[in-house]
C-alpha cells in the first residue's frame, strides 16, 4: 500500500518509545561519528608528514654514508677499504661533472653542528639545527632571504664566519620581530659569526613538529674551521636536472661514488635516498597508523552495530503481537514490513547523520597535535555500514514476524 | 438460493506431529447464515478458540473446507486472506488487542488504512463506528486511558468499521464487569438486529442466551447444535454480494 500509511505507523513507533529511539541513535551517532574522526586523524597526520616532505623538492636526492655492503669487512683489494664509509667535500665536488654526470644539477655538501648554543649581548640560544653547506644549498632547499643577503661562493671560498639565521634564533637573541640581528656578531659555541640574513619561516606546520625555523646556515668552509673539524660530512643533497632525470641523476651518481669508494653497488658504503622513497616511506608508516585508527574505530562502530542490532530485535520481537493484531485486522505482509523498514530507516538515518555532522564537527578541532582531514570515503563507508546495520536488523525480524500466521504472532509472549 | 454466511465441511486442526499430536478441532461441519447470533460454548480446551481462529482465517485449518460467503478460503494465498480479514471479517479479542500508544481514533482507523481508505474520509468513518458504540467523546484517548468496558467497544468499533460480513467474538466478555458486559452485550444485539451475523465464543451462559442458535463443543466437535425458538431472526436485509468481487 500506501507508504503514508506506513510512514505514519513508523513514525509513531519512534516516538511512542522516545527513550528507545534517542539509545539507538546514539549508539549510531557514535559509531560514525568515532570512524569519521579517527580516520581524519589519521589522514591528518600523513597529510602533514606528505607536506613537510615535500618541501624538499620532488628532484632532490640524499647521499648518507652508511655502513658498507655484506661484504664490507671482507672486502679484497687493500686496507684503505676498510676504514669507516665516510662522505666527504671531495665526494660532492667530483658529482659535478658535465661528462660523467649530465643529469645532475647543484650539488650541496652538508655538515650539521650538534648542540650548539648562540649568544648575542647577553641573550643565549640553544640552536635547533646548525648546518655547514654551500651557497647552493639555499636553493636547493627551496630557501629565501626575508632580510639581508644569502651567503655566495666568494664566502664559502674566503671561509668568512657569516650566518643565516632562521627567525626562532633571530627573535631569542634580539628579541621582536628579529630582523634587527641583520649585521650583529653572534658567538656559536664562543665562535664569532655574523649575521648577514633572516630566513624566510618554514612554518612549523603542527604541534608535533620541531619548530623548523630554529635553525643556522652557515658556509661549511667556516663550520668546519670552527666546530666540526675537517672530516667527513653528513650528507650530500643532490638535485637533478629536472624531475625527469632523477633516476638518471641517482645512477650517474652511484656510478660515480662506486668508483671512488671503490665498492660494487653490492658493497656500497653510502645510500641514497631520493624525496619519492622518503615520502613512500613515511607514507606508508601514516598509512598503517591510519588504519590502526581506522580498526580501533570500526570496532566502536561494530559495537555501535551491534547495540542497534539488539535494540531492533527487541523491538520488533516484543511488537510481535502487535504485528499479529495488525494481520489479523487486515495488514498485508508488505504493510508489516514496510512499516519497521521506515521506522529503522528513521532511526539509522537519522542517528547516521547526526554522527556524519559530529564526526565532521569533532573533525574541525586540532586532536592530539594533529589537525584531522576528513576523508570522504570515511564518510560514505560509516554511514554506509551503520544504515545497512540499522535496516537489515530492522527488517529481518520484521520480515520474520511479518511471515507468521497472524495466530502465531498474536500468542508471542 | 443464497450461499450461507459460513460453510464448513469436516474442518479439522492438529497441532504438533507424531505421537504428541493434539487435534484440536475433530471434524467440524457447520453452516450459519446470514444475520444468524450464534454462541460457541465449550469448556477450555473443547477446541472453540482454535475453530474460532479458523473462521477467521487467523489459521489454517489441517484438513476440510471452509467457505466464507461460497469462498473457498483454503484455495486463496497470504495477500488475499489478509484482504479477507480486512473487508470480510471483523474480530473481537478477549484482551482487546488494541495497538498500544495509539489513540482510540487512530486504531479504529487501522482496517481502513491497510484498505487504501484516504485521509478525511477515513476519519468520518472511524468517528461514525465510535458513536456507534458510544465513544464519541474518547476519540482521542490513549487505550491505557480507557476502561475495559470502553476498550472493548474501541474493538468493536474497530471490527465493525469496514462493515464486515461476519463479526467474530472470542470471549469478548470474559475480562469484563457486570455492567460492561451488559453494554457489549447489547451493542452485540444491535449489531445483530441490523443484520451481521456474530459467532461468539463463550463461557458464560448469560452470554449464549443472548444469541438465537447455541454450539457446545467438547473435543474438538460439535455435540449440540441448539436454536432457540422466539430467538430466530429473519434473514439478513443487508447486501448479500458475493466475497469473491471484493477480494479478487
């Protein structure tokens, strides 16, 4: 028939038992709400690992000295093999090289200071990163100048103890908005420096994140006159050509250190890294941590389920009688469950979308440091999941009682 | 000629199967015509209530036919008992049975709902039947706001909305008082007088004198079959139309 008329009774079935109905669409409502929340956390995190990383530049390579291949100790061919896998200046000049390496573009050798404490007219600073390069570096690493200049090659050359200095370490020492340290001596670790520069902010993008302006550029000539010492660096930032000839570049590259480390690509003491396998790898770290969030979501939204499952089995089993009086005066089986499938659509509907506006509400707020991205597919798939929960144990027993003789579901006790 | 009201030809019902099989009802033939006031008496357990819930086809019966106005309702499949139910037969519980929660209105209303009877229309009947009961002025009251006596009527109202052929009783007294008996009672022989035919189940011998044709039933048949004289009315004036142009 008739579906007013079924409205009609289904609507009065939610109301008639308003305790009832505000439980089972509560217990949707959090199930929902709960996965739409846990999976933008989840999603916000890897969002925010994906946007630190690519600052980084999509054509950039890393060199890191690493421990050697299997080989390493047993390695024919002379003592000198055997000495620690080191990366040094020479390594990073040889990589410019238009014959030999023609993808590669700026090369920046790094070294970085560890703690390093900077003082200026009384005011001191425990510097976050202090970091020795070339001038290349800077672009490399998609750095500006807010104020002042960048250091050049003459500099590095000249081995003049000048500085870049982000504006967390501007603001400690000079106070205000920092660009007044423009041109101030600073000592790093008793060493003079000046300043000659304010970094452009990175932006520390998170509660979680170290403050990425908390840091000193420096001409690695003068780093390591002063506080590291003349061995080996950290790493080496390569930058190819263009996006399309990283792969080349990572080749030329190997090719290069392989034959001046004297190693096999079996035996290579030094790996490298470029942006696309670091994102892949914090990706897919984000990803598992989604979906343990995810799951521990899932399951309050199961519990959720099953809470609905037990409310509609109740319901229809003690209407039983109900239902029988409606047949024997006349309901045909489709009146019956026509009836209990609007009442659970209204329940389930309802408390599904009550819990989509919490969840995407709850997801507006910065939750544990992390500021969640709601995900669509979240979305669809907990209203989904908690609508079909809500009909299918709404209707089943409905269908059952719906099927019986009316004699049958008139003696239900 | 005119077919009867209720034909029956050997109507058994067994519950259960094997050796702890009960039948119910034993082989019952039974033909009422129209109009007729007929009381089912039988101490519990004589198999009254199950006939009863035969005739109103709430259940089936295991064996025999049972032709409601020439119908045969054991060759007609669940939609079109339902429809039966719903335009042919009005049925009386002994606990009411009306929908909880649900104003006497409303629950009156229901036959004519499941009968595709629209909104304003619908009303006018429903408020016709409770007048006819005289419960005009409980329309809007909850059963719980009503008395036994006043319930009873609202389901009485409610079998007697759609204009049934047949209006069946099961005990319809039982849970009642004195005086509400008495107005269920009459309200019965009204009914009756305007020509229904009303099959009652009962108990109580204040009830069956009432009617003009008295059933004993003890297991599962019929061994007294008694009209009384002064009681027997004429045949019904109302439409006879075959129950077949409706339900089909």
């Amino acid at each position: 028939m008739r579906v007013w008329g079924s409205a009609v009774f289904a609507l009065r079935g939610v109301t008639a038992n308003t305790m009832r109905s505000v439980l089972t669409t509560l217990g949707i409502l959090i199930g929902v709400a709960a996965v739409i929340i846990l999976v933008a956390v989840g999603t916000g995190s890897s969002q925010a690992v994906k946007d630190s990383l690519s600052r980084l530049g999509s054509n950039t390579l890393t060199i890191r000295a690493s421990q050697g291949g299997t080989g390493g100790m047993a390695r024919t061919g002379g003592g000198s093999n055997t000495k620690q896998a080191q990366l040094t200046v020479e390594d990073a000049q040889a990589l410019i090289d238009a014959q030999e390496a023609p993808s590669v573009g700026r090369v920046a050798p790094v070294v970085t200071a560890s703690s390093v404490t900077a003082t200026a007219d009384g005011a001191s600073h425990s510097v976050g990163t202090f970091t020795g390069t070339t001038p290349s570096y800077l672009s490399l690493n998609d750095d500006t100048i807010r104020s002042g200049t960048a250091f050049v090659d003459a500099d590095y050359l000249a081995r003049r103890r000048v500085a870049l200095v982000g504006s967390t370490v501007a603001e400690d020492l000079v106070g205000g908005d920092g660009l007044s340290a423009v041109g101030k001596s600073v000592q790093f670790n008793g060493t003079t420096f000046k300043v000659i520069g304010i970094l452009t902010d990175k932006g520390s993008n998170s509660g979680n994140q170290s403050d990425q302006d908390d840091r000193v550029l420096a001409p690695l000539t003068a780093v390591q006159d002063t506080l590291t010492g003349y061995g080996s660096v950290s790493n080496i930032l390569v930058q190819a050509t263009s996006a399309e000839t990283v792969a080349a570049a990572e080749t030329e590259v190997s090719e290069i250190l392989d034959m001046r480390h004297e190693v096999t690509s079996d035996t290579a003491d030094y790996s490298i890294m470029n942006s696309e396998s670091i994102l892949s790898a914090a990706t897919s770290t984000s990803q598992t941590f989604t979906v343990l969030l995810g799951a521990v979501a899932a399951i309050s939204l199961l519990v959720g389920g099953i809470g609905v499952m037990n409310i509609m089995l109740v319901t229809v089993t003690e209407r039983t009688r109900e239902i029988g009086i409606r047949k024997a005066i006349g309901a045909q089986r489709s009146d019956i469950v026509g009836q209990f499938l609007i009442e659970a659509v209204l329940l389930s509907v309802f408390g599904g979308a009550m819990g989509v506006l919490v969840g995407i509400v709850g997801s507006r707020f910065t939750i544990v440091g992390v500021e969640p991205v709601v995900a669509p597919y979240s979305v669809v798939l907990a209203f989904g999941v908690s609508v079909a929960v809500g009909l299918f144990f709404g209707i089943y027993p409905a269908g059952r009682a719906a099927a019986l003789r009316p004699i049958d579901a008139l003696r239900y006790e | 000629m005119n077919t009867p009201a209720l034909e029956l030809r050997g109507i058994t019902k067994v519950y259960g199967q094997g050796e702890t099989a009960v039948q119910a009802v034993a082989g019952v033939d039974l033909v009422v015509e129209h109009g007729e006031h007929v009381a089912v008496m039988g101490a519990s357990g004589s198999g009254k209530s199950t006939l009863m819930h035969v005739l109103g086809c709430l259940d089936t019966p295991t064996s025999g036919t049972y032709r409601l106005g020439g119908l045969d309702t054991g060759a007609l499949d669940d939609r079109r008992l339902a429809l039966l139910r719903n335009r042919r037969i009005g049925f009386v519980f002994q606990s009411f049975n009306l929908i909880p929660r649900t104003t006497a209105l409303a629950n009156v209303e229901l036959p004519l709902a499941y009968a595709g009877v629209r909104g304003k229309v619908r009303k006018e009947r429903a408020q016709a039947a409770l007048d006819r009961v005289g419960l005009a002025n409980r329309v809007d009251h909850l059963p719980s706001q009503l008395s036994g006596g006043q319930q009873q009527r609202v389901a009485i109202a409610r079998a007697i909305v759609t204009e049934p052929l047949l209006l069946l009783a099961d005990e319809p007294t039982g849970a009642l008082d004195s005086h509400s008996t008495e107005e269920v009672l009459q309200l019965f022989d009204q009914l009756n007088a305007e020509g229904r035919t009303i099959v009652v189940i009962t108990h109580e011998e204040e009830v069956a004198a009432r009617s003009g044709r008295v059933l004993r039933m003890f297991d599962g048949k019929v061994y007294q079959d008694e009209r009384r004289v002064g009681r027997a009315r004429t045949p019904a004036h109302r439409s006879q139309r075959d129950v077949g142009e409706v339900v089909r």
